[in-house]
C-alpha cells in the first residue's frame, strides 16, 4: 500500500505543479483570483480547498513534535495548498519501508 500511495502523491504534486506552471503562463495568480472571486462559487470553492487544507493541517500538527515544522508546514499549506501537502505526504511515505503497515503513516512517531 505504500508503494501505491508512493505514486498517488507523486502524481498530484507532478499534476499540480505542471497545472500551476500552464496556468502561470496565461496570467497570474493575482488577475486569476480577481475573476474567480467575482462569483460566489468562487468564494465558497475558496472556501472548500482552505477548510480542508486546515483538516490536513491539524493532522499534521498531531504528527510533527516540532514547532518550527509545524509553523513552516503551515506557511507552505496556505501559500501552496496540495503542492506542499502532497510533498509532505511524499516526505514521510518514503520514510517508511514498502511493506510498514498504514498505521506508521498515519500516527505519530515515537522516541527511540
């Protein structure tokens, strides 16, 4: 399963970077948002995306024992959204040998 999850992130953050980088080429970010919070679909997918990258977040906060980690993943996760947490998720799936159970994933690591 972490090989599968492995590719999965993989995946999103090539996606992500390669659909950030296409529609940088058109416009910027800036102009892009001003049409998008026009609308309020607009607001509320806003919305939606911040809220759950807050719920991956308090995850993540139980996970890290660092606060420094804790505030630089926070910065990365409002500025980068699924770019910076599918790079987290990368980070801590390799890790982890291809056959550790998903627990080792998920839960928080302890001293050794």
């Amino acid at each position: 399963m972490i090989v599968v999850l492995r590719i999965l992130f993989a995946v999103i953050l090539v996606t992500m970077l390669a659909g950030t980088t296409w529609a940088m080429l058109e416009e910027s970010v800036f102009d892009g948002g001003s049409h998008i919070l026009r609308y309020r679909w607009g607001w509320m997918t806003l919305a939606d995306a911040y809220f759950g990258f807050l719920t991956f977040f308090v995850w993540l906060a139980y996970k890290e024992t660092s606060s420094l980690a804790r505030i630089a993943w926070f910065v990365a996760i409002m500025l980068l959204g699924n770019i910076a947490m599918s790079a987290y998720m990368l980070l801590q799936l390799f890790r982890l040998p291809s056959d550790a159970p998903l627990e080792q994933l998920f839960l928080r690591r302890t001293a050794r």
